[in-house]
C-alpha cells in the first residue's frame, strides 16, 4: 500500500504517526483500516472474500466503467476497473458491484493492455539486465511488477525532452501506440543516472505517482490518459480520454510531478525556434508563427505551463532562487519567429525586457534591419519600444525581468 | 477570553524517533465578546475607466454605506488615479460628503502608500473593527507586496472588490490574501452597491479585527503550510522554525472559529510530554504537545483527531483552488467525500467546496473562498453575508 502523495510504501511507522512519513500527508480513515489489515492489527475482522478465479485469456478492463451503485454512478477508471470488476468496492463510493459474481466473465480474446503486459515480460526476461537499470537510490521507485512500456519496444518513436529536474534538457525517444507508464521513465532515468554518473532521487517522487498504466501516444501526437491515478496534463489542461496532439510548444506534465516538451523533428515545419531557460536548461521548441508567451499566466488566468515548469525547478532545486522569477509580470513578453526570419519581441504588460545587454552597436547593425536601437531595456511605460524585432540567429540574452533566456533560430 | 485548543492528527508518538505529522490550531472567540464598531476606509478607483456610470455607482454606494452605519461607526474616503488623495477624513452617518469625479491612470501603489498613510495616523485600535475596502478592475500599476502584508499591522484587513466585466480578479485576489481580507466580485456596477452591503453586514459581526497569533515554536520543531481553513497563507513560503513568530489572522466573526493547519516536524520525540509550541491568542494561551511513549501498541491504537485531517485538506483544497489547481482540488474534495460517509465535518466540507469546484468563473471562485468558514460545529460553511 502506497501513499498517493508520496509513494512511499506505508508501514507501521505511518499508521502509528497518522500521517505518511515521507510527506507528511494525513492516512485517510479507509487508508487506516487498509494499512491495519495489511499489518494484522485491524480492529474488527475484515471482510474474508471468496477468491477470484482469473478466467484463462483474462479479463477484459473497459476504458471507462460506470459505478454500479445508483446513488454514485461515477466514471472509474484504469487499476478501479480492475478491483471493482474482481469484486473490491467503488473507489468513489465505496460500495462493491451489487451484481457481482466471484468468477468475472470470462472473455475470449485478452485486452491490449494485457497483450502489453505479456509481451513487456517476454522482451524484459530476454533483455541482458544492464539493459535495463534499476537505480538503488536511497528512496528508489519501487516497480514490482512488469509495466506495460519497456524501453526495448519497436515502432515510430516521438523525439521529447525533460522539461524539470536535473535532466532538464536531455532528449530520449517516447514509444508511440501502446501504453506508457512508471516502468519506462524509471528505465530512462536510471540509464541517464549512470550514463552522466548524477543521483537523480530528484525523480523518485515524481515516479512514484506515474501509474504503470498511465498514457498513450499516436504517431500524430494524440495523447490518451489510461485512467491514470494522478493525471495526465496536456498545457495546464488535463486530460480524460483521448485529448489533444503533444507538439511543439506544448507541455506535457505527468501526474503533476514530470514535466515534457517535444524536440523538432523531420516531420514538423522546417523553421522553428528553440527557447531555453539559461539557468535550469528547462528548453521548447516552438513553431513558426506563433507567438510564445514568457509570463507567469495565460490569457485565461491559468498558470503558464513552460513558466511552471521553471519556477518548480527552481523552487525544488538547491542553489537555486525562484525569487527573481516571482518577478516576472503575469503577462510579460512574447517571442516569435516571423515568416521573413526575423525575431519578433514584444513586451505585453511587463516590467522590464532587455535584448542583448551589452552588444556592441557595430554587431548590431550587422545584417540587422532592426529600426529601434536593438539594445537596452524595454519598458512596458515606453510606447515605441513595446515592439521590438532582431534578425540574427540567435537572441544570445532575452531577459524577462531577472530571468535569462537563449532564442536560437532553426 | 477565546478559547485555544491544539492538536496534531495523534497527539501520543513513539519515543526517540523523528515524527512527521499534521497540526491544527483552533481559536474560538469567547461567546460574551461583542462585536467591534466599524471604522471604514474605503480606496476607490476613480481613474478614467471608472467615468460617466461607474463613479455615479460609487457615489450611490457611499450614501448607501452612510445609511448602513451606525451612530458609532466611521467611515474614510481615499480616491485614485495615478496618484492618491485623502477625499474624506472620517465622517459620520449624517455628514456631508463632496461629490467625486473620474479621470487619469491607474496606480495601485500610490493607493496603498496613501492608505499606509492615514493608517499611521487612524489604525491600531483593538476596541474598533478597522476594514479597508479596495475597490478596482484590478488593471493597474502594482502595488508592494510588503506594502500591502503591512495593513494587518495597523489592525486592519483590507477587502477587494473587484469591478466591470473585464476584471482581473488575481490581482485583487492576490492583495486581499497579503491583506487578511476577502474578494468580493462585482462585474456589473449593478452588483457594486449589493456587495458594498455585504461588506457592511460582514463587518458588523466582528468580534476580533486583524487578530495577532503568536507561536514560540520549540528546538527541533518546524512548522510549514501554514494555513488557514479558506487557504490563506500566514507565512507564504517560509517555514516556522524554532523561535517566536508573529501571524496576522483574518478577522474573527461572531459564530465562527478560526482553524490555522500546518505540517509539523519534530527532530526528535523525548519519552514523556514534549512541548511543541507555545500559543499566546487575544490575552489567552495554550500548548501544542506530543506525549512519547515506547509502546508500540499504544500509539497504534490511538485513535486519529479527524478534526485536523478534515481542516488540514479543506485548507489544501481551497489553495489548491486559489492556485487555480482544481484537478488538486477535486481530488482532494473526493478525499472528503469519501471520508464524508463516517465522519460529518468532513461531509460538511465535501458539500462547501463542491459547489466552488463546480464553477469556472474566477472571480466567482475567489468570492466563494473568501465565504469558507467554520462554524462553532466544526462544520465548513459558507458565510451568509
């Protein structure tokens, strides 16, 4: 039994606290009794069931189940499916299937997932261990049973990037059309922990609430949320089902904890640009034409996914002030790459946007057709030099308030 | 003098060992504590946007406040555009008031600043309720964040209302927290004077204004999240170490407890009664304690204080919400519901905040928070006024 928050294994010492003991949360009544029937110290005599026979080929897990009960009727979802259809009660109401027999109907042909997971315990047995890691951190991700991803599996792959932590900024291949879940980011990270010799326990949580059925990825980009415990997030919107497409200049955020954004490919328009944060590497590709906000919030009042991103990083990481990034406007600044190749910079409603601090006017003038004095800070007081535009390669220094940034040009 | 009680999820742990757990900290005002006359100031936005309807509304709800007021009550008037004035010092129910006109930018700083102004002058005085009421379609020059966390100081909360269709109810929202206040959301000018009303009626039932809490937390003891039941951080972003601290509550209303929740870490627990933090409240004082003891058995069948689970995830939802996180706030709604089947104040929570999750409308949202409450039960509620 796990903590939700956490993932931390619950034992004794968090049934005698009350709370979990890795974050602190408080156990819910129904955790309580769960974790003392887990420990034979429950109160009362649990419920004995009658054991479940798991008819051969398995049985089917629809995508989305209707609690049975008339007074709760709640859409479940994923592991829900699983234990409400073995006779276990509604994770929303509480009350079992009333029409529920011990033996589940048997079907003829397994489900997708189950095909997954089948195959996932063929290729993992097959694979030389050293092939897939397992990092003992202190706290390691406990994955005790076979996922439905592995790392080894075949079919177009999605070029992503890290998006928060310690390996924001490196890239690795996300499998498309089948199920992705905790087993394949504890797989990459612990090959990039030894590859680049870094404890990466930064992660540990963030895995944890990963379910091992999470997500779905189509070779065009649509992502589907398995029923995920914690949630798939698609740009601050989450997503139930079959969402939108992950492209460039998107954020995708697993369960609230792993942050990731695409990498241009051959498939993608030709121009784009690449947008990095200097001090956390947390980068984005983003497509030409399109306006990319570098503010805390959305039109909408939502919180910017990409600035997210940053200020979690920053706000998690030793050594690092997410003070200066408080600094930054709401709405702040959009950087765009204009048909004609030109960097487009425009200062919304924010304080202050500097360009290039401190390059030389010479350089400047130098294949730039830029009218205004491409120099300086731009004030949000200042009409005029709300607009400014660049024709470089590269925006060396973008700065939004006190926080760095690099625009390259593709 | 009010009541104090405080209590962690179990207050028995097992003895020389680190503990992680989950405070709550509850005040109720003593019942023959009446409530405080009123002194008003109200910081009205008379720049251009406001000209022509909107400072006619204003000027009606000023005469409305003056016929609300009682004998004793007082009301101040600062205006402004892109600087700010002292309009009215205080009037009475039956003074005069000159009239107001509209024109010029927008400077939220030079409101604050005027306001800090006449509070050096007006403010901390227990024996009176003081409200600030900003009102503004939240578009304007930023005013300090310090500036504005210093109106507690004065003994006074200070309000937003928020004004037209296109306001921007985070701003506002944001400088009412800092505050200790509440939103109120206006879109139309219709809604302005109906809200000015309640503001009123709210502030009669005052018993303790901008209250001061004051913890002496003990070595190898830290507090974080400090929060109250309506997701009002009282240390944003810091954490309580040992030491004494100094927090501003929101205001304490005739019928309701204030609850202030935390996570609590503890270096370690000493076998016998540890003393945790020591609590000074209006003249009153109490302890937060953990008895250690070695026996297992003990501590495992010690029953859990549900009063702190139910408050401490109600505060978590309601900043979650706040955050503009509401998948982390249904979630922990559901957390509620579910817990709702066995125990009634968890029910009473559940039922609250399902209605503010249910709503898409910001500044609808940040209205519905600044409302969360708990009565005398321990029930979550909505305040009616």
């Amino acid at each position: 039994m796990q903590c939700l928050e956490c993932g931390k294994n619950l034992g004794e010492e968090d049934l005698a606290a009350g709370n979990c003991q890795g974050c602190g949360e408080p156990l819910m009544p129904e955790d309580v009794s769960n974790l003392e029937s887990k420990l034979g110290i429950a109160k009362e005599v649990p419920e004995v069931k009658a054991p479940v026979l798991i008819p051969e080929g398995g049985i089917k897990v629809p995508d989305v189940l209707i609690c049975k009960n008339p007074d709760c009727g709640e859409d479940l979802y994923g592991d829900d499916i699983e234990a409400y259809l073995k006779g276990d009660p509604c994770q929303i109401c509480g009350q079992p299937d009333p029409s529920a027999s011990s033996t589940p109907t048997p079907e003829s042909m397994p489900s997708q997932e189950q095909k997954n997971v089948e195959e996932n315990i063929k290729l993992s047995s097959m694979a030389p261990e050293e092939e897939v890691p397992v990092e003992q951190n202190e706290t390691p991700p406990v994955v005790s049973e076979p996922d439905a991803t592995s790392v080894l599996m075949m079919g177009k792959t999605l070029r992503t990037r890290f998006c928060s932590g310690p390996l924001a900024g490196t890239e690795f291949d996300l499998p498309t059309g089948i199920i992705i879940g905790r087993q394949l980011f504890n797989e990459i990270i612990s090959a990039e922990s030894k590859s680049q010799g870094i404890d990466l326990g930064w992660y540990n949580k963030s895995i944890s609430r990963i379910s091992r059925e999470h997500f779905k990825l189509d070779e065009d980009g649509t992502i589907t949320d398995m029923g995920s415990a914690n949630g798939t997030i698609l740009d601050r919107e989450e997503i139930f089902g079959e969402g939108d497409k992950f492209g460039l200049g998107n954020v995708l955020n697993l369960a609230d904890e792993i942050m990731l954004t695409r990498v241009h490919s051959s498939d993608d328009d030709p121009s784009f640009i690449r947008i990095t944060n200097t001090e956390t590497k947390i980068t984005i590709d983003v497509p030409q034409g399109v306006k990319y906000h570098l503010g805390r919030l959305r039109e909408d009042g939502r919180r910017e996914p990409f600035a997210l991103a940053i200020s979690d990083h920053m706000k998690r990481t030793d050594g690092m002030n997410a003070d200066d990034f408080r600094r930054i406007s709401r709405r702040h600044a959009t950087v765009e790459l204009q048909e004609n190749g030109e960097f487009l910079v425009e200062n919304i409603e924010g304080k202050t946007v500097t360009i290039n601090p401190g390059i030389a006017k010479s350089k400047v003038d130098e294949g730039s057709t830029v009218d205004d004095l491409v120099t300086g800070v731009y004030t949000a007081d200042t009409l005029g030099d709300k607009v400014t535009k660049w024709s470089g390669n590269e925006i060396e220094l973008l700065q939004i308030g006190r926080v760095d940034f690099n625009v390259l040009k593709f | 003098m009010p009541n104090i009680n405080a209590n962690l999820t179990k207050d028995i742990a097992i003895a020389n060992q680190s503990l992680l757990s989950q405070g709550m900290i509850s005040l109720s005002p003593d019942e023959n504590t009446s409530t405080l006359p009123i002194d008003l100031v109200m910081v009205l936005d008379t720049s251009g946007s406001m000209s022509g309807a909107g400072v006619q509304v204003l000027i009606e709800s000023v005469l409305l406040i003056q016929k609300l007021m009682s004998a004793q009550d007082r009301l101040a008037i600062i205006t402004f555009d892109n600087s700010a004035q002292l309009h009215s010092s205080w009037v009475g129910k039956n003074d005069t008031i000159s009239g107001l006109t509209a024109g010029g930018g927008t400077n939220f700083g030079s409101a604050i600043n005027e306001l800090l102004n006449f509070l050096a002058q007006h403010g901390g005085d227990p024996s009176r309720a003081g409200i600030a009421l900003f009102m503004s379609d939240g578009h304007g020059g930023k005013a300090a964040d310090d500036h504005v966390s210093s109106i507690p100081d004065f003994g006074y909360t200070m309000h937003c209302l928020g004004v037209t269709s296109g306001v921007n109810p985070d701003h506002l929202e944001h400088m009412a927290e800092l505050a200790r206040g509440r939103y109120f959301d206006a879109p139309d000018f219709d809604d302005v004077k109906v809200k000015f009303a309640q503001l009123f009626n709210y502030g009669k039932t005052i018993q303790y204004s901008a209250p001061v809490l004051e913890l002496d937390v003990a070595n190898g003891v830290t507090l974080s999240e400090v929060m109250e039941v309506n997701g009002t951080a009282l240390a944003p972003g810091n954490d309580l170490g040992p030491g004494k601290h100094s927090l501003a509550l929101c205001n304490m209303t005739q019928g309701n407890v204030s609850q202030v929740s935390f996570k609590i870490s503890v270096d370690n627990v000493a076998l016998g009664e540890n003393k945790l933090v020591d609590i000074g409240f209006m003249g009153n004082i109490g302890t937060l304690n953990v008895k250690g003891t070695d026996i297992n058995t003990e501590v495992l069948g010690a029953s859990t204080n549900n009063a702190v689970t139910v408050s401490r995830t109600t505060a978590k939802a309601t900043r979650a919400l706040k955050d503009g996180d509401t998948s982390q706030a249904t979630r922990l709604v559901t957390k509620l519901e579910t817990m709702g089947k066995t125990v009634a104040t968890a029910a009473s929570s559940a039922t609250t905040l399902g209605t503010v999750t249910g709503s898409t409308d910001k500044g609808q949202i940040h209205e519905a928070i600044g409302k969360i409450t708990v009565n005398t039960k321990g029930e979550t509620v909505t305040r009616e006024n």
